[in-house]
C-alpha cells in the first residue's frame, strides 16, 4: 500500500513563494519507488481539479501544465521519497486545495489516472 503525506500549504502574499512536499510511505514505495510518477494537482472552488504537473522517480525532468509553466517547479528526492512543489510569484489565481497522487505504472502525465492520492493542503494567496 502507499500512503501520500502532504505538507506545506498555508497563506501567503501575492509575489511570495510557497514550497510543499509530499511524502510516500509503504512497502510498495520501498519496492518500487524507481519506477513511480509522481503528479501534484489542485482544485479550486467552484473549478475542476487541475493537473500541475508530473515526474517520474527515475527522471529529474518534470512535465507541467501552462497555466503554472514558469513559476512552479517539481522535484524528487529519492532517498527521503518525496516529492517537491517549489512555487514563486504566486498570485491569488494560485488559491486552492493542493493534492498530489502517484502511480507505478503506464503513462506518467496530467491526463493519466493516479492510483494513490495524499490528502490535500490548502493554499491561499492574498491580493
């Protein structure tokens, strides 16, 4: 089993940066870790949940959504198996609930469907 724990969230300015992680426990984590992707996404209100981005364990290249392009960066650490959300010049748009999800197999993107998925933490940016 996997277990996603996330942490990080809070309220902040506009301008200001935000950093969360998430990490993964559990004996599949242990096992297979090297083959996992990883994908942090939000939702929020009144708007559908929306991908940010993806990594896969093996690779240090993340793919991300237009929308935050730029401005947020993802990134494992494979040791401590957890994965990094580094955000900047976030503005009031970037107010959500922020989850990430993984999966070990098949396509590592947005538009893939995640297995496991941690609780989310809420980011609010004030104008």
């Amino acid at each position: 089993q996997v277990q996603l724990v996330v942490l990080g969230g809070g309220s902040v300015q506009a301008g200001e940066s935000l950093t969360l992680s998430c990490a993964a426990f559990g004996d599949t984590v242990n096992t297979y870790w090297w083959r996992f992707c990883m994908g942090w996404f939000r939702e929020a209100p009144g708007k559908e949940l929306e991908g940010l981005g993806t990594i896969a364990t093996h690779n240090i290249y993340a793919t991300y959504a237009d929308s935050v392009r730029g401005r947020f960066t993802i990134s494992t650490d494979t040791a401590k198996k957890t994965l990094y959300l580094q955000m900047i010049s976030l503005n009031p748009e970037d107010t959500a609930m922020y989850y990430c999800a993984a999966k070990d197999d098949g396509a590592c993107n947005i538009h893939a469907t995640f297995t496991w998925w941690g609780l989310g933490t809420q980011v609010t940016v004030s104008s």
